[in-house]
C-alpha cells in the first residue's frame, strides 16, 4: 500500500533538470493519407512532411479535414489508406501505447474532471511510459515536474485544475501533452478561447519549447495571423486536400484568401518585422 | 513583459510536498480504524444479548452455548457479510462513476442491480434455486448482473464510448429488468416475504457459507479493480486525452466495467439491492482522498465496508428500539437505511454541485 500512496517525486524534485531529454527530433511523414466517415471523405490523398525540430502551422476552414489530420498523425486514428510514419516507423503497425511515446496531441478542449489536481492531472502524460499496470517508474516524477516547470505551472501543483483560468488551464493541458516526452507534438487550436495576450502566451511557449527541446510541433491555428508569424512554414487545407503550403511570406496572399479561406481581402506587412498580415474585407459567395 | 518573467518558476520546496500525501494517508488509517469499531458496533447491536455477554461468547468465556451459537454463527458472519458487501459496493460505484464519467452512475441504474435481482428472483420462482442454499442464489445473481449488463452493452451498441447515452440506456434497462422482477414475484409468489426483503437489502440470516462465497469473489475483483487504477483515472479525464495519453479506452473500460459489474453481482448475491451504496460511497471517497484513484479506490472500499457495517448496526438498533414499541415480530432491513442516508446525502451532493458552475 505504502507504494501506492508514497509519493517519491518529492524526494526528487532537485534532480528535475536532469529529466531525461527527448533524443533528436524526429520526422513526421503524412503519406498520401486517406479518410473518411460513412457518406463523407475527409481527407483524400493529402501528402504533408515536417521536417525534425520544425514548427508547421495547419490552417484552413472549419471541416477542412485539419483535426482529422492531426488524429491520424498522431495514430489515434487509422487512414483508409496512405501511410503515417515518424522517423520511418508506421503508425499503423504501432500500438496505441508506443505511439503516446513518439507522439503528443493536444486536442482542443478537454472535459473537467472535479478535485483533479495540476500534477495529477499532468502525470496522467506518463502513462505510456509506464509499465503495463500503470505502477510508477524511476524519472516519471523529475519528467512531470518538468513539464510543469517548463509551461510555469508548478507553483500551481497541488491546486485544482477546475480552479484555474482559461489560459492557465491551457497552460496544465500543454504540460500534460510535454509530460508524454515525445519528440514530437501536435496541437490543436492551443488557442482557443483565449484571449489575445493568452494566445501570444502560449504561441510563444511553443515556440520557445520547441528551441529547448528540439521539438517536432504541427499546430491546427484558425488565426492566419499568428500562423504566419508563428510558424516556420504554412499547410493550408480545403476540402481535404492540401491546397498550399510554404513559408508563410509565400503561402499569404490574396488568392490564399480567395481559395482556402472564400474571402475577399488584402495582405500586407507587418512595417517593422515584415511578416505577413491579413486584412479580411468581405466573404465570398460559396460555389 | 515575457512569458519567464511573469511565470511562477519557483521550485517547489520539499517539504511542501509532505502533507501532500499525508492527509490521504491519515484518512486512510482513520478509516482502516472504522472498520473494526463498525463491525463491533454492528457485533453487538443486536437485541438477544447484551454486550457483556456477546464480549464473553466471542472471547469464549464463560458463555452458555446459545449465546456463543448467535456470536459465532449468527452475527460474525452477518458482519463480515456487511463489510465484504460494502467494500465491494463502494469500489463498483466509484469505478462505475469514473469509466462512464458520470456522478451518478451506480448499480442501480447500469442494469447491474436489476438484473441480479432478477437472476435470483428467477431462479427461485423456478425452483433452480432455494433461499436456504446461498450457493444457487448467488450463483444466479452474478448470471443476471452478468446479463442486466450485457444487455445494455448490447442496446448502446457502438456508443460504448457515449457516457451520457450509457447512462439513459441504464436507466431504461434497470427499469425495464424491475419490471419483469415483479412480474415474476407475482407469477411464482412463493416465499415473497424473504424475496422482498432481499429486494431492499438484508443481512439478516446470512451465514459462513455466504461469506465464503463472497470473500473470494470480492478479494480477487476487487484487487485487479484497483491495479486498473491508471487507466481508470485517464478514463475519468476523457476519450481524447486517455487515447492522446497511450491507452485503448475500448479495452480499458471493458475491463473496469467488467470488474464493477463482478463486485456488484457479487455483492447484490450476498445481501440483496442495497441502495445507494454504490452511489453516495465513490462521493464520499473522492471528498476524503482527492482525484487519485490509486488511494480513493481502496478507500472506496473501506468507506463501503464501513457504511454497510454501520447501517446494519443502526438498523439492528432500530429493530431493538421498534421492538420495545411492541412491534416485536419487525426486524429494519439495513437496505432501508441506507436508502434513507443515501437519500439524504445524495441531496446535499445534488445540491452542492448545483451551486458550483
């Protein structure tokens, strides 16, 4: 019993810089890759390659097949056909467990669960690498302390994660995701529901992770905005297939707008950092 | 202003950590001391002996044979039948609530209760079965749970992983199950007075031979429930994040739900439909011991054992006090009690959670 219930991480928290590192980034390989539910395709033959250490932002419509994607990146779904490959390992032929420990997703919202703590909630990322029965291992605390150092949430550990802000709960989610020590990780609208100065949080967050710990992170981002400031390169989806991609100073024009996103409008740029800067003026009649 | 600036980046002081854990231990200890001071209270609550003489049978002092025959083999076993049918109650409930995400799920409404009361209901009015022989009754009531289950993991059909759609198909299932249980008492009336009294939840009559059907059965599901305790708590976090975290919420849930369904028909075998046991315990546990279900399972399953033990004593004091009133043929079936507690204290949990957003 005494297992169970002592709590060794205490004992350990100094070592948490020593927290094992992922090894070097890994390579996220979309191989012609095809989905669909019964009646509806979601994705037809859609081809997209991150590079190892690289940030891409996937944008595009509501229902453009963006989560879709990112489930089947990250192996929680299978494609009808095509293949998903990290580092050269198919997703396919992985078990769900081994797949939690090369990739991380982070979905848009997660349901509340009353009296979870911060740290309990953010340890839950260590279960794939645990043992089957889900008993703790030697690292799994100085990994969770960490992750919860990394996004600055670990004054709040032993507070509940029901008590918490929006933004700062976005903040716990985004330790979880990290907990799971993946060398890669994808996000799903991490921005969702908050505010402007939350949003730049945590953009900056990931981009900053992503330097310290040679992250391979592919984003679904509404804001075309900060997509283009954000991320190294653009995915730009419609109706399931990839419409453009590139580095945002190419993807952002006009006809980007025009296409991916059916609406009128001017791009410019930002006058003292140069990044591309919509500026939306009506929407398009839909064909 | 940067993000490190403003982030609390303070490492959290050793000590800090202590009482973090104590007080689930502390709870833990207090509550590993209720369950003997229960089962003494509940030893000697009831009213052919007094205290003294009960103390004596069980220390085998100087104690005529009657009353060494009521201690040893009338009340022990009634005891250690509470407390084995409380644990596992208790742990079913607070597995059921976190597998299906729902504050209210129980026994009673997953088709669970209903059905093992209507196996043994069943079998009796059959003749498959007889009140005397616990061994067919039991037997029959881990069938029906087993079915009432199956049922409704057969009606919700590929929305196993819907909570909300499990819950209403419980509901429609439990009801449905009661019905055909009182369609069957009043096809094979039989000995309807025993029968309803196990419908309500009785210790009373309980023998060795029900305790050593029980502890088995309850110690075996009940440890493997509580090393599903990983699972069960990425369970309780949601679809998306159990299977973004590494598991296969399918087989996860199947296995807890399997272990909940085991340790209700068990339970519901030895001493009848106890009410909300099964609900009002896993509220009780998670107050006491917080969100980590590796300590609130077990202490789910002494908060059960000790609220069954304590029921069964206050309704062996109420008997007494009824008896005194000249009512002298009425026992107060423990079912009764926990019925009305429950009842009260679903009310005040009911309440709570409405104030919160």
């Amino acid at each position: 019993m005494s297992e169970l219930i002592g709590d060794p991480e205490s004992a350990t928290t100094d070592s948490a810089a020593d927290a094992p590192t992922p090894g070097p980034a890994a390579a996220l390989d979309v191989d012609r890759v095809s989905f669909g539910y019964p009646g509806r395709r979601v994705l037809d033959r859609v081809s997209l390659r991150v590079r190892p250490g690289e940030f891409v932002a996937l944008v595009g419509l509501n229902g453009c097949g963006k989560s879709t994607l990112l489930r089947l990146a990250a192996g929680v779904l299978r494609p009808e056909s095509g293949r998903v490959s990290v580092d050269g390992a198919d997703m396919a032929r992985t078990s769900r467990r081994e797949a939690a420990r090369k990739v991380a997703l982070l979905h848009q919202a997660a349901p509340a669960v009353p009296g979870l703590t911060v740290r309990q909630l953010v340890r839950q990322g260590r279960y794939a690498a645990r043992g089957p029965l889900g008993m703790l291992r030697v690292g799994d605390d100085e990994v969770t302390v960490r992750a919860m150092r990394d996004v600055g949430v670990d004054a709040w550990a032993d507070r509940p994660v029901d008590a918490l802000s929006g933004g700062e709960r976005q903040r716990v989610r985004l330790a979880l995701a990290l907990a799971q020590d993946t060398p890669v990780l994808l996000l799903d609208e991490p921005t969702t529901y908050l505010d402007l100065r939350h949003q730049l949080e945590v953009l900056q967050l990931v981009g900053r992770l992503r330097d310290e710990r040679r992250l391979t992170v592919l984003m679904v981002l509404h804001d075309l905005d900060l997509a283009a400031r954000f991320a190294e390169r653009l995915v730009a989806l419609r109706d399931g297939h990839v419409a453009a991609e590139g580095p945002p100073d190419s993807v952002v024009t006009p006809g980007l707008l025009r296409e991916v996103f059916g609406i009128e409008g001017r791009v410019g740029r930002d006058p003292e950092r140069g990044w591309p800067v919509c500026y939306p003026d009506r929407p398009l009649r839909l064909p | 202003m940067t993000l490190t600036e403003r982030a609390p980046t303070a490492a959290p002081e050793p000590e800090r950590s202590t009482p973090r854990w104590r007080r689930p231990v502390l709870v833990l200890g207090a509550l590993l001391l209720a369950v003997p001071l229960a089962a003494m209270l509940d030893l000697v609550a009831g009213r052919a002996l007094s205290i003294g003489e009960t103390w004596q049978a069980l220390t085998g002092g100087a104690a005529d044979s009657t009353a060494h025959h009521l201690v040893w083999q009338v009340r022990l076993p009634r005891v250690l039948v509470a407390l084995g049918a409380g644990a596992a109650l208790g742990l079913a409930g607070l597995i059921l609530q976190a597998a299906l995400r729902n504050p209210l799920a129980a026994p009673e409404v997953t088709g669970v209760t209903p059905g093992a009361v209507l196996g043994a209901v069943a079998a009796t009015g059959a003749g498959l079965a007889d009140w005397a022989s616990p061994a067919a009754v039991m037997l029959a009531a881990v069938g029906g749970g087993l079915g009432g289950a199956g049922l409704l993991w057969l009606l919700t059909g590929r929305r196993h992983a819907d909570p909300a759609g499990i819950a209403v198909h419980g509901v429609l299932v439990s009801a449905a199950l009661g019905g055909l249980t009182a369609v069957t008492l009043l096809a094979a009336p039989g000995e309807i007075g025993s029968v309803v009294q196990w419908m309500v939840g009785t210790t009373e009559a309980r023998t060795w031979q029900h305790w050593t059907l029980l502890w088995p059965w309850a110690l075996g599901w009940g440890v493997l429930a509580c090393l599903t305790a990983g699972p069960l708590m990425l369970l309780r976090c949601g679809e998306d994040v159990a299977e973004a975290a590494g598991l296969a919420p399918a087989r996860a849930r199947g296995l807890a739900l399997l272990c909940a369904v085991a340790l209700t028909a068990g339970a519901v075998a030895s001493v009848g439909a106890l009410g909300f046991i099964g609900l009002v315990v896993p509220h009780a546990a998670l107050a006491l011991f917080g969100a980590d279900l590796r300590v609130a399972l077990p202490g789910a399953a002494l908060a059960g054992a000790v609220a069954v033990c304590g029921a069964d004593a206050a309704a062996q004091l109420m008997s007494r006090a009824v008896n005194a009133w000249g009512a002298e043929q009425l026992s107060v079936p423990v079912g009764a009690v926990t019925t009305f507690v429950g009842a009260g204290v679903l009310l005040v949990v009911a309440r709570r959670h409405a104030v919160e957003p």
